[in-house]
C-alpha cells in the first residue's frame, strides 16, 4: 500500500479562513487538541479578499439598530427560506463577536467619538457593517491568524483533503495530501469541522479563486451528510466586466455605499425603474432621497442601488439583453459623480475605497475618481451548503460539523452583504466549541480504517495511469465553467438545465479519462484532476435542486417560473446519496418560526 | 494580439533552467494569465501559487524581468513584449519547485514575535475608544498582504542569508503594526534589538520600493523602531527610566 504520514487530533478543522480559524481557537479554548489544514498557506483564504465589512447590530452609527432589525433583514434576504433559528443566532451573537476581534488586535475605521464605525450596506436598515475601508477580510483574517498562531493549534499548509474516513455511522479522519511533494497523510479525528468555503469555480464569470472547488460540500455528501439550498448560487451585481482577463473581479458592494449609482448607456439611473413590493417602502423616492441616504441622514430612506444583490444582478442583465450596456457588455457605476455633492470628492474616495481605486487603476487604466466604472454579474458565493443543527452546527453524520460559506441555513435564498464575515464568526465559534465537547466525549483508540486509506491513495494515485488522450484536467474544467454558466446560471429554464445535466455525464466521463503529466510534487494538473469530482458532484447537486424549484425567489430565477409561488416558499431542498449512489432531492419543511420570533418580523414591517 | 515567448524557470530544490512557452497576449493580460494559458496548453504541471487575481493575497509573489513582483497586478502590456518576459521564483527563499518556493521562515520568524496586549478596556461595556487619526498610523502597516517581496529583495536576507539573526522588514512592519498599536501595552523592543537584528538593517529601501501595497516600510515603520531602540537601550535617561519600570507611553 501507498506510504502515508499519520497525524492525530482531538478536532480537525479543514479550512483557514475566518470560519476554520475561528472554530480552531475555540476549540482550543475548550481544551482540544486541534489540527487545521488549508490548501493554500495561511492567511491567503478566500476570507483575505472580503471588502466591504462585516454585519453586527452595535449601533454606533444609528442606535435605533439592534438584533431585532439584523434578524428580520436576514429573513427578508433570504425570502424567509432561512433557518429562522441561525438567524436569530446571528443577530444576537455578531456584535459580541466583532468587539471581540478588537481585543485580538483589529483595528476598524472610527467614528468621531472614537467607536467601531459601520457603514450602509445592500439590504441593511441601518448603516451595520464594521470596516476597514475596503479590505475589512484582511483584517479579519489577519486578526484570527496571528491569535491563532499563539495558542498550540497544529497548522498543517498547502495540505488538501480529499476523502473523509468513517467508522459506525460517524467521522473519524480524512485522507488528503501536501501539495508540495504529493506526500498522503491520514489524519485521524473525533471531531472534523468543514470550514473550507465555497463553489464559485464551478461557473466562468466568478469572483472566487482556485480553491472554491466545493470540496467541503462533496466531502461530506460522499460521507452521508445532507446538503440544502444548492439552486441558491449569488451573484454579485458588481465584478469589473473589462479587460477580459480580469472579468469577474469583484468591485465592492462598498462603492455603492459610498453613494456609487447605477446608469445605463443612455445615462438612466435605473435601478428606479423596478422595485420590488417586499422593499417598496423602504426605498428613496427619488435621487435626492438616496443622496441623503448614504450621507447619514436617519429620515431618508436606501437608494435602489442597495437593493439585494439578486434583484441588483437581474436589473443589470436585463439592461444588458435590451441593448442599454455599456461596451463591454455591463452598465456603468459611477462613484465620481459625487463631486457635485461634496468637496475633495477625489481624495474621499480614495481614502474610502483604496484597493478599488489601486484594481481599476492598474488591472484596467480606469480611474474611478474622475470616470465611471464598467461593471456586470459575477458568480460570488452559495448560500446552500451542508445542512446543519442550528445551536451546534453538526450535521446529519456525528462527529461532522460544517461553518462558514460550505454550512447552510443561516442565507436562505439570499445572503445579505457583510453577513457572510459574521457568519463566519458566530457559527465558526459554535462549530469549535461543540466540536470540541463531542470529541472529547469519545472513548477508545481509533478504529481500523485500513481499507478506506487504501482505497483513497489508489484513487489519488490514479491519474498518472491514464494514456494520452489529448485533453487535461483544465480544459474539462474550463469546459464545465462554462457550461454551468450557460445553462444554471443567472438566469435559468428547464430545457437547459437537463441538457446540463447531461453535459455533466459527459464531463464526467473525461474527467476520468484526461491524463495528468509529470509527477506527485506540486503539480496542479494532478490536483486540478482530484478537485473536478467534487465541482461534478456539487454542478449536480446545484443543478438538480434548481430543476425541482419551480419558481423564482431570491438568488434562483426560472425563465419558466418568473414569478414566487407560496407553496414553493415551505420547503428546503435537500439533495443526499442514495443507498443506489444516485443523487435524491428531498423537498423538507422550512424550520417553523417561534411566535416571537414573527413578532419581530411584524413590527419591523 | 500578439504571440509572445515567455522563459519560466522549471525545476526542482533549485535544479532546474529556463523553459521556452509562446501563447498568444491579449488585451488586458497581466503576467499571471499568461502563466495560467501556458499551464491549460501545454505545461499542466507547471507550479504556481495564486489565489485571489486582484493583488489582495499576496500568493503569487515571483521576479518578472528580473524584478520582484505580483504575477496578478503585472499587465503584460506595461512590459516590453518583443524582447519576450521571463519569469523566476524568488531568490531569497529555498527553491521547491517551478515558481513556487518555502516561505516558511516568514512564519516561523513572526511566531516568535511577542503578540497583541491590550490596555484594559476604557468603557464598562468592555470596549475601547480610538480616534480614526491614532489608528491610522497601524492601519498603514496592517495592509500588508504578506507577499514576502520585501524580504526576497533585502540585501541582509538575499545575499547575507542571515535569516537565523534578522527577521526582516516584512516583520519589521509587523512589529510596529504592533508597537504603534493604541492598545497595545506589550514590549518588544529588546527582542528588536538583539534577537530580531533591526540593526542589520541599513536603510536602503529597497524594501520600501517594492511593496505593492505601497507601504512606507524604512520611513514609517523600520525607522521610528530603530529610535525606539535607540531610545530604549542608548539613551542613559531612558535606561534608567526602564530600570524603574517605566513602559513605553
Ligand atoms: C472578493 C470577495 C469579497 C467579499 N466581500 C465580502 C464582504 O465584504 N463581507 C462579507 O461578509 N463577505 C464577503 N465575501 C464573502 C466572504 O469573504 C466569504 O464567504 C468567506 O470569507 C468565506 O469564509 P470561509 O471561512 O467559509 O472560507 P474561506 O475563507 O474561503 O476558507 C476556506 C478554507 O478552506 C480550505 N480548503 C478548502 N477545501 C479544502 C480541502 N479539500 N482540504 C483542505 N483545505 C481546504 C481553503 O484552503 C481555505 O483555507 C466576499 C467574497 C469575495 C470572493
Ligand atoms: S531598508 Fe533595511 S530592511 Fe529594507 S531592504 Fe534595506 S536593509 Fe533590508
Ligand atoms: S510589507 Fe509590502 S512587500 Fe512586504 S510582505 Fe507586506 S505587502 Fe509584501
Ligand atoms: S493572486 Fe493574490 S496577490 Fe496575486
């Protein structure tokens, strides 16, 4: 058999970004002894990209905010398909989380008097988003890895899972190998927490880098678990459309904050034009009542710039199929046009928005101090994920805990911006914690997982035996890229979601056949071949799930089914292997609200 | 539109020689995609950090021309292209394969580093206050995105490989971020001096002109610790004043 290193942990977290760092320093605090492995080196997680900031009800800029308003905003994103118990947690816990981070060293923007400052944000009543101008994932990230790096937690780098070992129903391990030489190792665990992130490189137009292969959400599908929500993909309004080769960056939901509009080539502003009913009043009236809006003014109401980001990214495609984009197939944003509003607009909006500034400067000789920015949908994060317990985040396998962008339930159909940073906080938290009380819980040596070991390194192993057929792992990715991004993207019909599904069998038959050169030392040819069985699975999965909704709500929008049907409004769709190996979709009953809990929905009207 | 020959530096532990790939630039290319273009032609083996693709991660640190430099924020277009672009692994670091190098000494060195300590919290609640002007002086040095560029052209570090003695101005900017902190009420000046080697240091900058997040590395973070240092161990008042006890203010 394939020589392999041991390594042994009370937990494991797979994932370093601000979900697994998070769920490691708890889990630490409790008393375990914890592992975390990351396919990238430490620090360089998708959480490093975050921009605009992070969601907490403190009240420092409107104190009329507090959970009650976070909750019932996250509700009313998610079109109300949330786990209303997630969104509670969520609420209540962010701020206490933020003020923590503080103590851990991270320096947020100020207010005149000197507290935490937050800004407006896309779905958000009051201004709620701590920042750091717009690298507020830096900060975090950075925050959790040098408080990490203090506390006896054993970080293993550039270290990839690919296969979780079971034993009587629960986890016990995983298998993965170090990129750098190829090298197996077995890492045997009471408790595994998924932290890895998302699926965005599953389409072609995406703001997510090359680790977002969906890996935590097959890894624990292949292992039992349930996945939910998977037709909900977001897709952030705004990613830079031009030049090509940088198509999909994100521009910050931030600029629009900032007072940043929308207009089309005929110079309209027209997010005015569509409003939808649930946010009717809620919305300025006109342009002056948007402009005060976003300069603080509590009686004003949002711009329809600030919109959710599902309907923002729909009002931009559809400008764009009737012929009123701009060049390069988007429409403009234009945060220069504040200079008519206020005095040394062009040094504000640097100093607001550096890293937007520096990216248009340089990737695209745009600068957006003087010149409005072209900008279009870009595949940005999935709400639907490993289906968990609420208070614990464990999913349907014992000893299995999601957190973090790969857990479900917390978004609904929609995820609010800057809900994502305290996502990854709250329940990043409770993941560590209860991971550690179930594994320290366990009693007795490791069972024999011999066969399971033996299985996976033959698999990994695999590829180099394949003959030369002319194709390789990257093209089959790039071809599923864009085939996910045709066919169950944005927009979405029936017809060309089955064709989907059996481009995917197709796919999936080259991907098992496309020949990987050279050896086991940091070779992503290899890798890429082991990471396109899980983009498979979960293309499949987010495929599958969008053909059984048959209507529009949130992030999912059917051609076929434009408008949201109440009955649809019940149920979560559950995808889960059958005992056949195939792929059932299971329609279950959204989580009931309290009676409190609607309360607070009604009075926020 | 144009084909243009790029030369990568292939091997393994430092074994190895320029390659010869030709891929077609098109408008708006930055260095990186064309290493992506070359891997899914013909060279899928070909090793290379990345992550983010917008200068935001800090992974694909390489010398481009011969110049430190992201592989993400490099336009292909900004460089001369007829003469063809060739592109190395940085030098200050052991080699491990293709682009890719060990920057494990990055992490070790910042490990040792006396971490966060705050004051106590100045408002019941368990918060504290800080005015937007005291937060930016640390602010500056919290943007670094730990690309190591800094560290890979440092003379101390490149040529003098003394990486056992000096930590070097990535870690530099670390430590002030953690010094000129508001709240922070640890003291490192000691470990600086003598186990950190800020003396090694001899301002030439050239840390400071590589830094894609345009921190002012010798100016703003190198030097006010030098004279902190100085301060602290050179000045016989402040050597007394630290014989008593007294802290940094
Ligand atoms: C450009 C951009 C801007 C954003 N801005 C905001 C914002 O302003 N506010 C907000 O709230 N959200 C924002 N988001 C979303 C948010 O950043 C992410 O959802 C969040 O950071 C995800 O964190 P995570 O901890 O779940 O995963 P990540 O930070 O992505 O970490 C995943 C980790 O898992 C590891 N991993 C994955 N698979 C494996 C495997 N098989 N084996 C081992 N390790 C593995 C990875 O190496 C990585 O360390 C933004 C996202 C992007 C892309
Ligand atoms: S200024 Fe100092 S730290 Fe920077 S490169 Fe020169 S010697 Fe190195
Ligand atoms: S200080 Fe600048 S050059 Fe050095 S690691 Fe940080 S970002 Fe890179
Ligand atoms: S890929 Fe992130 S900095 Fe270049």
């Amino acid at each position: 058999m394939a020589s392999y290193k041991t390594l042994e942990f009370d937990v494991l977290v797979i994932g370093a970004g601000g979900a697994g760092l998070r769920a490691a320093i708890e889990a630490s605090a409790a008393g375990a002894k914890v592992g975390v492995v990351s396919k990238s080196l430490l620090g360089k997680a998708h959480t490093v990209m975050a921009e605009g900031g992070v969601a907490a009800s403190i009240g420092n800029v409107d104190d009329r905010d507090n959970w009650r308003v976070h909750f019932s905003d996250t509700m009313r994103g998610g079109q109300y398909l949330n786990n209303p118990r997630m969104a509670e947690i969520h609420a209540k816990e962010a701020p206490a989380r933020v003020l923590e981070l503080e103590a851990w060293g991270a320096l947020f923007d100020r207010t005149k008097d000197g507290r935490i400052l937050q800004r407006n944000f896309g779905g958000h009543k009051f201004p709620r988003l701590a920042h750091v101008g717009d690298r507020t994932g830096l900060e975090m990230i950075r925050t959790l890895q040098d408080h990490a790096i203090h506390k006896q937690i054993d970080f293993h780098m550039e270290c990839t899972v690919v296969t979780l070992l079971k034993h009587d129903g629960r986890v016990t391990g995983a298998f993965g190998y170090y990129r750098e030489h190829g090298q197996f190792v077995v890492i045997r665990a009471n408790a595994i927490v998924l932290a890895t992130g998302g699926i965005g490189k599953s389409f072609s137009i995406t703001s997510n880098s090359w680790e977002y292969t969906a890996d935590g959400h097959a890894l624990a599908y292949r292992a039992g678990a349930d996945l939910m929500d998977m037709e909900f993909v977001q897709f952030h309004p705004t990613g830079m459309v031009w030049p090509p080769s940088v198509r999909g960056i994100l521009v910050t939901e931030g600029v629009r904050g900032e007072g940043g509009v929308l207009r089309n080539s005929q110079g309209k502003r027209f997010m005015f034009d569509d409003i939808p009913d649930l946010y009717k009043n809620q919305t300025a009236k006109d342009e002056e009542e948007g402009w005060r809006y976003v300069t603080g003014d509590k009686d004003a109401n949002r711009p329809p710039e600030l919109l959710t980001r599902d309907h923002v990214a729909r009002c931009i495609n559809r400008e764009v199929k009737e012929g009123r984009g701009s060049p390069h197939g988007g429409v403009y944003l234009d945060i220069a046009w504040i200079k008519e509003k206020i005095p040394n607009a062009q040094e504000h909006i640097k100093k607001k928005l550096p890293s937007m500034y520096h990216q248009f400067k340089e990737l695209a000789g745009v600068d957006i101090t003087t010149e409005a920015m072209e900008v279009g949908p870009t595949c940005h994060y999935v709400m639907g994920g490993v289906r968990v317990d609420a208070e614990t985040q464990m999913s349907t396998v014992p000893g299995l805990f999601a957190a973090g962008e790969c857990a479900a339930g917390l978004h609904g159909a929609n995820r609010l911006g800057g809900n994502s940073l305290s996502d990854l906080l709250v329940f990043g938290k409770r993941a560590g914690e209860h991971a550690a009380a179930f594994a320290l819980g366990q009693t007795g040596p490791f069972p024999d997982a011999n066969a399971q070991v033996a299985d996976a390194a033959a698999w990994a192993e695999e590829p180099f035996a394949r003959d030369q057929n002319g194709d390789n792992p990257f093209r089959v990715q790039h071809d599923l890229q864009a085939m996910m991004h045709a066919k169950v993207g944005i927009v979405r019909i029936d017809s060309e979601m089955r064709e989907a599904l059996d481009d995917l069998k197709s796919l999936g038959e080259r991907s098992l056949a496309a020949p990987v050169s050279g050896n086991r030392d940091f070779n992503p040819g290899w890798h890429t071949a082991m990471d396109m069985r899980n983009m498979l699975t979960v293309a499949e999965a987010v495929t599958l799930a969008a053909v059984e909704r048959q209507e529009s709500r949130g992030a999912h929008f059917r051609d076929d089914f434009p408008a949201k049907d109440p009955e649809a409004a019940k149920f979560n769709i559950v995808l889960r292997q059958g005992s056949d190996g195939a792929m059932q979709v299971v329609r279950t009953p959204v989580v009931a609200r309290t009676d409190e809990q609607d309360a607070v929905i009604k009075e926020m009207g | 539109m144009a084909k243009v020959n790029f030369k990568i530096w292939r091997g393994e532990k430092g074994d190895g020689g320029y390659k010869e790939y030709t891929t077609e630039v098109t408008e708006g290319m930055v260095v990186l995609d064309a290493v992506h273009q070359i891997q899914a032609e013909t060279a899928p083996d070909l090793a290379v950090r990345w992550n983010c693709k917008a200068g935001k991660c800090g992974s694909c640190s390489a010398e481009i021309n011969g110049k430190p430099r992201l592989m993400c924020m490099t336009r292909c277009s900004d460089l001369p292209l007829h003469e063809g672009v060739t592109i190395e692994p940085m030098q200050a670091f052991p080699h491990l394969r293709d682009l890719v190098t060990d920057v494990s000494f990055n992490y070790r060195a910042k490990k040792q580093i006396k971490p966060f300590k705050p004051r106590k919290p100045d408002a019941p609640d368990g918060t504290w206050r800080m005015s937007q002007v005291d937060v930016e002086k640390a602010q500056e040095f919290r943007k670094c995105i730990e690309c190591y560029l800094c560290q890979n052209v440092c003379h101390v570090l490149r040529e003098h490989a003394k990486h056992d003695e000096f930590i070097g101005p990535r870690l530099f900017v670390y430590s002030a971020a953690l010094e000129m902190h508001p709240l922070d009420t640890e003291d490192r000046l000691k470990d600086l001096k003598d186990r950190d080697g800020i003396g090694y240091c001899n301002i030439t900058k050239c840390c400071t002109t590589v830094c894609p997040e345009h921190i002012t590395i010798t100016d703003n973070a190198i030097i006010p610790l030098k004279e902190r240092v100085v301060d602290a161990f050179y000045d016989p008042l402040a050597k007394l004043f630290r014989g008593l006890g007294k802290k940094k203010s």
